[in-house]
C-alpha cells in the first residue's frame, strides 16, 4: 500500500514568469510526493511565489504570511516557503520576522527544493538565496506529459543586463542568461505532445535571448518546425533588443502572432536617460515604424511609469504625444514607486497628488485607444484559439491571434481548437463573435 500524497497549495504573485517557476516547482516537489491542491487548509506544504517589482510587495507578503499563522497553530506539521523575488531580495529579513516560515527560496535556486524540503522535514529552516553556477533547467528532471491546456508559458531567458533606474530584476534575478536552444525547443516538444498548441516564450528581455547563434527570431525558426504548435508569443521585449531578424521574422513567419509588448516608460528623454534607457523616444518611435512595415496590422501594447523622479509637466506631456502617435491597443501604467537599493530610490519623488493626476490623464488615453482597437475588430474575421468554457451555457472563450478575449456561442466542445471567429460586437475587455463554419 503507497503513502498518501502530500498536499501543495502554492499561491503566484506578479507575472508569466512566477506561473512558469510556480508550474516548475509544484512540478519538482511532485518527485517528492506532493500533489498540488486549490485548498490551502488541507496542504502540507503553502508556497508564495513572490514578486518584487509592484509597490509594497514585501507589506503583501508578510500579511499573506500574518494570516497563515492561525493554520500553522492548528497544524503544526504544515511546512510554508516564500520563493521568488521577494525571497531573494529579503532572505534573512524573512527568516528573522517570521518564525512560521521553513524555507526561503530564490528564483535561480528552486531546483534545490527537494534538499531544502528534506532539510526542513528533520526541523530544521532552510535559506538559499544563491546565484549557483549550476543551471536550474539541466538540475530539474524533464517535464511531466500530463495532459495540459492549450496554451503555455516557456521561460528561455531570465535575469537582465540593463540596470534601468527603477528596476530591481538585476538584483533580484541576476545577469541575463539564455537556455540553450536545443533544450527549449525539447521541452516545447513535449508541451505540445501534452496538448499545448500556443506557446509564450517568456524572459526579463526576451528579446536578448542568445540561447541560439541567430537570436530570438533564430529561435522562433526552430519552433515553428514543430508540427502541432500552432502559434508563438515572446514577452517582456526592450526596446533595444528589437534586431532585424526578429523584426522581419513577424512579417515572414506566420505562426508568430501579431501582438508586441515592447515597453517604452517615458516618451520625454531627460526621463528615459534619467531612468537608464539607454534610448530615446525618436529611437522608440523608429522601431515602431519598422515594426509595422513588417507586420501593418500588429497590436502593441508597452508599460509607462508616471511621476518619475524629476519629472514635469513637459516631460508628461511628451509621453502623452508618443503614446497619441503610437496608438496602442493596450497599456500598462503605473505611478512611480521607489524600489530599495535602485540608482532612483535616492531620488526626490514627484508629489502624491501630480501623479495620481497625471496617471489618471494618461490611463483615460490609453483606454479611449484600447476602446478604439477593440470596435475596428467588429465585422472583421480573426482565428480564436479556444481554451475554455465559457460563463454562460453553450459558450466558449479563447484568445484571438491579437490576444483579444473572445466568446462565441456553440454547441459541443471547442477547447484546444483554433477557428475563425466573425466580430459581432466588442465590449470594454472582451470581443463577442460567431464562428465562420468552414
């Protein structure tokens, strides 16, 4: 008779990145009898898998961790683990705070998990926060081919060279590394033998991937020959990083889809040397152009940071310009929050009530041209991968090749099929169509 599985609950905060290492972990514990539950009461062991780039990331961590303490009182046995960026920024601060907590992982050592849970087994806490020379992805075993969605995230670069102002990554992830791309292009094998049919490759500059003699669209090449992935998104890009290849490679290759998420942050350029760019909005604009030569009907989306140390109304004003000559089909922004140990955090902030103001100006526009791409869709055909039911009986809803969120009303199953779609109506995050029967 076997023992009973031991019960996982991790919870994953911030971007595509923590949902790949959050997949890889519970993946990695599961060799060690673990089996991953939805019910953080009836785990063995609770894992955050933190992120350190929004404001207050650390007060969110230890008030998740403030309410697992009543559950450690209760049962005792019960392990808890704070990995990620977060970890690897606040190791020993955790560990001194917070008695509940067993075990302390960063980013780049979490294929020491099984070590660190058998460490903690016998009672004792366990903190790596190392940069190792061994590579995680070699250490950890190959992937389970148990049945997944239709879509996946694949990390192939991680860490960042760039030193940008505000940015804690370099710190947190350390310097930019590729996989090489034989084993990515194994492991999206297997994705896609698992049921995948749309891959995101994910890295902190992706876009800087040198895992392949030809770069990220080098990559891209190799990926494409795979018979069954069907589509390829890349995410986060700099700006900087947007070579030739990868630029012509969305015009040449069909399975890459039209959608680029290539962050700018500022259009003024005092603000962009201040944060560390290293380009300017002339040089961003230029990339844009040739990016739409390329691919015309490409959506782009990028991130904006308003009230940077130093700014003024001018150099708001300039940003609101690039993105009025941009046009984008989405947009993240966010007020400036100094992250400690950045060049920026030393610097004096823009006040509260600018910067609640100007984000408040900024969100309007991209909303009005978010709202604009959304109805130019109506009447238009796009190819919806479907990946799952929808709210109401008999729909379904996936992702247009534009990441737009669409739902159509069907009869039987559409999960992990990819069908042209005709636009009916578009509301404020969402796309309703019908499916063109072909």
């Amino acid at each position: 008779m076997t023992d009973a599985k031991k019960k996982l609950f991790i919870k994953t905060y911030g971007c595509q990145m923590n949902v790949y290492d959050s997949e890889r972990m519970a993946e990695t514990l599961g060799a060690q009898g673990y089996e991953q539950t939805e019910d953080q009461s009836e785990a063995d062991m609770v894992l955050l898998n933190t992120c350190h780039i929004r404001e207050k990331a650390a007060e969110k961590l230890y008030s998740d961790l403030g309410r697992l303490k009543p559950l450690k009182a209760e049962k005792p046995d019960l392990k808890i683990g704070v990995a990620g960026c977060v970890a690897q920024a606040e190791g020993e601060e955790i560990v001194r705070r917070m008695p509940i907590v067993d075990l302390v992982v960063g980013p780049q050592s979490y294929h020491r998990l099984p070590q660190m849970e058998a460490q903690v087994q016998t009672g004792v806490r366990a903190l790596d926060t190392d940069f190792p020379q061994d590579d995680k992805f070699e250490v950890m075993k190959a992937r389970p081919k148990a049945k997944r969605g239709p879509t996946a995230f694949l990390t192939v670069q991680e860490g960042c060279d760039k030193f940008c102002a505000f940015c804690v990554v370099p710190y947190t992830r350390g310097a930019e590394v590729s996989r090489p791309a034989e084993r990515i292009v194994a492991e999206a094998q297997g994705l896609v033998e698992a049921g995948v049919r749309e891959i995101t490759l994910l890295g902190q500059n992706v876009n800087a991937y040198h895992g392949d003699a030809e770069g990220l669209a080098g990559l891209c090449a190799k990926l494409v020959k795979i018979d069954g992935l069907e589509r390829i998104r890349y995410t986060t890009s700099h700006p900087n990083d947007m070579d030739d290849a990868l630029i012509a490679a969305h015009g040449d290759e069909p399975k890459l889809m039209p959608y680029l998420h290539l962050p700018v942050q500022s259009g003024s350029d005092k603000i962009l040397k201040a944060m560390n760019r290293k380009h300017t909005a002339e040089d961003y604009l230029r990339i844009i152009e040739r990016i739409r030569a390329a691919r015309p009907d490409i959506l782009l989306s990028s991130d904006f940071i308003v009230g940077f140390p130093g700014e003024t109304d001018d150099d708001f004003e300039q940003t609101m310009q690039l993105i009025d000559a941009v046009g984008y089909g989405a947009a993240y922004s966010f007020k400036y929050s100094a992250r400690p140990g950045t060049p920026a955090a030393e610097k004096e902030d823009v006040a509260q009530d600018v910067m609640d103001e100007r984000l408040q100006r900024l969100q309007a526009l991209v909303t009005t041209q978010q709202h604009a791409t959304q109805e130019a869709m109506v009447g238009r055909e796009v190819s919806v991968l479907f990946e799952k039911p929808g709210r109401e009986p008999g729909q379904w809803g996936g992702k247009s090749e534009y990441l737009h969120a669409v739902h159509v009303e069907a009869e039987g199953a559409l999960r992990g099929q990819i069908r042209k779609v005709r636009i009916t109506s578009a509301a404020r995050n969402s796309l309703a169509g019908e499916l063109v029967e072909k």
